[in-house]
C-alpha cells in the first residue's frame, strides 16, 4: 500500500454524479482526486462517427459482450463483466448494468433529460404509498436550469400538469418532428394523449460562450474561464452518428466531453482510472479519512486520503462500497446506522410493444435527419384520474416512441414474415421496400414505488477478482408495477388501433409478462436514500452522510423514489447542489 498526498475530496465514479461533482469542486478551487473503477476513454478520439453497419462484424449486430451492437460506446461493462460477479437471490430476476470506463454511462445513455415535478417529489403526501423527498421542486429548479444550460438540452416548455417548463431562455430549440412522429400525434391526439417534444442533451445549436458561463457563475472567474473554453469547443449536432456511440464533436453530452476536460483545465483535477475502490475509511472519531482500491494494473492496495469523501459510483456499487466499509465503530457497514444502505432499490417499469402502421408503407426514400433519439414523447396524462382512484395502479409513465427509415442494422428485415408469408428473392426485395420504416415500437417508462422486497446487500460467500465482496440482489415488483406495465401494454394497442395498425408483439393481460426484469431499464436508484430523519434515511437533502459529515453520496442512490422521468438530469441537478454545499461546508471548516 502506498499513501498519497491527501486531497480536499475525492470522489469515486466517473459518470453523471461523480462528474458533476468532480466539476463544481475543481472549478471552485478544491483539488480534487476521481477514481474510475474502468479504463480510460477518449470520444473525440475512439467515436466509430461515420461507420456503416456493414462495416463491422455480424453487421453491428448486439453480443454478449457488446448488448447495444458494435458501435455501441460501452468499450468495457454490460450486464456481465468478466472477474465482476454478483448474486441474485432465489426467485428473484435482476439485472445490474455496469460501465466499466471513464464516464460511466454518460457515455451511451439514450439523452432523455426530463425534470421531475412537484408531485414526484411529494409523492407520499399525494397518495399515501412511498416517501416523500426531503427538498421539494422548488428546491432543485434553479439547478436544473443551470444544468440544462452547461450540458446544453433541447426541447420545449408546454406548461402541462406535472411536467415543469425550465425557465425562458434555457432550453434549444427541439429538432422538427418525423414523418411517422406527425403520424402518431395525430392518432393521439384523437384519444387524448398529449405528444410533445422530448427533452434530451443534444445541441441543436452552439452554445453561446460569452454569455452563458456568466451567467452559470457569476462569482466565479475560474469556472467561467474553463467552461467559456469547453463550449467554444462544442459543435451543434450534425445528425450523422447514433449517440449511443458517443460524439466526437462533443454535440451530446457526456461526462467524457462536457464536465471532465473544463474540470481538468483547471489544474486541480487527477483522475485515476483502473481505480477498483473497496472500502472509505474512518478515524476514530468516525470521520473519513479516504478510501482504499486496488490498482487494476498492478492488483496492489493502494490508498487515497481527503478531506472529505463523495462516492458517485453508481447507485448500487455505491451501496457496495458502504456496505464493505466495515470497522469498529461501523460493524454493519459506513453511514449505516438507520440499517438502509442497500434497501429500497428501484428501477423504471418497462414495457414494449411493436406494431406495423399500413400508411407508413412504400414511402419514397426521404430526409429524416435528425437526433438519433426521440424528437417526441407522450408524458402522464392520467393524474387526475390516478388521483380519483379510477386507475388500478397509483404512479403513471411516459411513453417513448421510434420508427423511421433511416439506416437499418443487423436483423431490421427479420420480423418481416407475418406480413410477407416468408417472400425470398426478388419478392423478398420488394417487400423489403415496401416495408421498410412502416414499423413503429413504444416503450413505457413508469414509476416504481420503493418496496421492502428490492434490496442489495453483501454476498458472504462470493468476491470479485480483487477480492472485494459482491452483491446480491433480491428483487419483486409489487402489484402496482405489473398493473402499470399491463396498462401501457393497452395504450399501446389502442394508439396502433387509432392509427390504423396491426400489433406484431403480444399484448399481455398478466402483468408478470408485460413488465421488464429489474435493472433491464439501466435505470436503477436508491440503496441510500436521503430524508429528513437520520432513523430513516442514510443522507440528508445535500447526499450528506448523517453518520460520517465529511462523506456524501452524489450519484442516484439517494433516489427516494424513482418516477417516470429518466432519472440522469435528476442526478446530476442534486450533485450540483450537492456539490455547491460541500464547497460552503469546506469554507465554513464545517467539514473536513
């Protein structure tokens, strides 16, 4: 083991939270360590921009060790990752999506940046189920906006219930809708289902240098510099590549291209990838003192002091870390006193549907530029009827919708044969053409309510190739999931109705059937939630430890309840005010 010279903080992950952190910390004068527990990675460098399907092996078709295809930017991780095991309980079914690389998933998340309203964050004062959040919209807002702003997002403001409007001036201009995205807000217009543009973190144009940064940081000349520099380093999107495969434009956002290099640029940032962390430590007054990793390349113990310690590893491997964090004075785990580190895990409910729509056929070859993401969406509009009991689930969804015909990938023409009566040849070249984008699928994104049965904890009897011990996870949807997943399935169908299709997948009556597996989103939260009441909460509104005061939790374990809103923006606003409060505390020697 080998000690370092001790920093103001360091913070473990690289991704939405820990990059955010890593940010606001640099850029306000604190030198700052980030161990990345994945290898280095370079966007503008290693992004395939301009490579065709056909260009790659199986024709860039998904594996098990690439799930999202060949180009996909997840250079290491997935749903396994070799010498990287964890556990799941008997009759339990969970996922666990780990990105092992600098960035984390910021770097091939689908964009989708939506706010969380009022009501989400009080969702136990609505309807009884759940708990509320310890801060309120009001709260957060003005961090979203400065989010939105530094990560650049588009979209619109259509004041609907629910859906807060960001302030004026804040978000780009959206992209124009489809041809097949016009098709379906016509249908759903006549079923009364609003469909409205999608927020996601794509430029539509640059961002303007000279006045946002100042208006971002008005009492900072440091962050102003650094991040006046990063946007003129930012291109508007060109609408060329998918974003799943990173940008090396810096047009989308990614923590590889928007929050790490200004955080580098000012001289206070090391970061240290191939960093496997495995426990904080304590002194005897149970503050943190650091954390211990192991070198990846070298397998030795090496450790890292600070002032104060920010974990942003992703939720569950933050609950991991915790919870191997063991001592005298924190037998059952660090900042575990309430018992709830690892507990009430969530993910969003998934469903999907996919349908052919007739008045899509045979249409001439035309332009479809655009994002490669969503350019609409259809969020919740059954509040008031979820309100008078007249649903049989208590928390809505949001409805994320695709089709077109721009490049087709490996199998695009596999799911042809109900239609074509299993054509070849020639035949199979016409129907090809004349298929070809009159298919549309619709995902449902719902909340969950955080349940007792959805837990983390630590596996007695397994380690990982560095000899930490693993995870083992117990998941169970309750009844409110499986109804929610069961309801979406429905509107789907009704909306391919409306729209003159025929459904190609099934429509499930049994909720068990309909709803996705647990983590399968890749939008798992929770395992150290924040609240008002340290018997009940692991962190208060600021990602602070109750127990250890010099030790946050910044990435989405703090989640107290998952809505239907993705939840990345949400993380990355609660880090930055996160952030904001540990500079303050430092100032103050309140901490550290």
């Amino acid at each position: 083991m080998t000690a370092q010279t001790q920093y103001d903080a360091v913070v473990v992950g690289s991704g939405a939270g820990g990059g955010v952190t890593a940010f606001i910390l640099a850029t306000s004068g604190l030198r700052v360590l980030l161990l990345e527990a994945g290898r280095d990675y370079d966007p503008l460098r290693e992004t395939p921009m301009f490579q065709l399907p056909k260009d790659a092996p199986l024709r860039a078709a998904g594996t098990e060790d690439k799930p999202f295809g060949f180009y996909d930017a997840t250079v290491d991780g997935g749903w396994q990752v070799p010498g990287e095991p964890y556990s799941v309980a008997e009759g339990s079914e969970f996922m666990w999506w780990r990105s092992r690389m600098l960035g984390g998933r910021t770097n091939h998340w689908g964009r989708i940046s939506l706010r969380m309203g009022e009501y989400d964050f009080k969702p136990r004062s609505r309807d009884g189920l759940g708990f509320d959040w310890p801060m309120s919209y009001d709260d957060l807002a003005p961090y979203y906006d400065r989010t939105e702003q530094l990560i650049g997002v588009y979209g619109s403001n259509e004041g609907l219930e629910n859906t807060p409007n960001s302030s004026p001036g804040v978000l780009q201009p959206p992209p124009k809708p489809r041809g097949y995205e016009l098709l379906t807000r016509k249908a759903c217009r006549r079923l009364g289902i609003p469909v409205i543009p999608c927020h996601l973190a794509i430029l539509t144009e640059t961002q303007d240098p000279d006045r946002l940064p100042g208006a971002l940081f008005p009492d900072n000349d440091l962050a102003r510099r650094v991040t006046a520099d990063s946007m003129r380093g930012r291109a508007a999107c060109y609408w060329a590549t998918p974003c799943g495969r990173g940008c090396s434009i810096r047009a989308n956002f990614q923590s590889t291209t928007v929050l790490l290099p200004p955080a580098l640029a000012t001289g206070n940032l090391e970061i240290r990838t191939g960093a496997m962390v495995r426990e904080v430590t304590v002194d005897s007054q149970g503050r943190a003192t650091g954390v211990h990793y192991v070198d990846k390349a070298t397998l030795l113990d090496e450790f890292a002091a600070a002032r104060v310690v920010v974990v942003a590893a992703s939720a569950c491997e933050s609950a991991r870390i915790l919870l191997n964090s063991t001592s005298s004075l924190f037998p059952d785990g660090l900042a575990n006193s309430s018992g709830l580190v690892g507990k009430y895990v969530m993910d969003t409910v998934g469903a999907s549907t996919y349908a052919h729509i007739p008045a899509l056929q045979s249409l001439p070859p035309h332009n479809e530029d655009g994002a490669s993401g969503i350019h609409m969406y259809m969020p919740w509009w059954l509040y008031g009827e979820q309100l008078a009991g007249q649903l049989d689930f208590p928390r809505g969804y949001h409805i994320e919708f695709g089709g077109g015909r721009r490049m087709p990938g490996f199998g695009a023409f596999a799911g042809l044969e109900p239609l074509t009566g299993g054509s070849y040849g020639q035949r199979f070249k016409d129907d090809c053409r004349r298929y070809y984008g009159s298919f549309i699928g619709f995902d449902g994104r719902g909340e969950m309510i955080p349940n007792e049965d959805c837990y983390c904890e630590i596996d007695p009897d397994r380690v990982d190739r560095y000899g930490i011990p693993v995870l083992k996870f117990h998941w169970k949807w309750a009844d409110h999931e499986l109804r929610q997943a069961v309801h979406m399935q429905q509107t789907f169908a009704e909306i391919v109705d409306e729209m003159g299709g025929q459904v190609l997948s099934t429509i499930h009556t049994d909720g068990t059937q309909a709803i996705s597996k647990g983590g399968q989103i890749i939008h798992e939260v929770g395992g150290a939630m924040m609240g008002e009441d340290r018997r009940t909460s692991v962190l208060n509104e600021f990602c602070q430890s109750w127990d250890v005061p010099n030790l946050f939790v910044t990435d989405g374990a703090p989640f107290v309840s998952n809505a239907d809103k993705n939840p990345t923006l949400s993380i990355m606003a609660i880090a930055w005010r996160a952030s904001d409060y540990i500079v303050e505390q430092l100032s103050q020697r309140s901490i550290g």
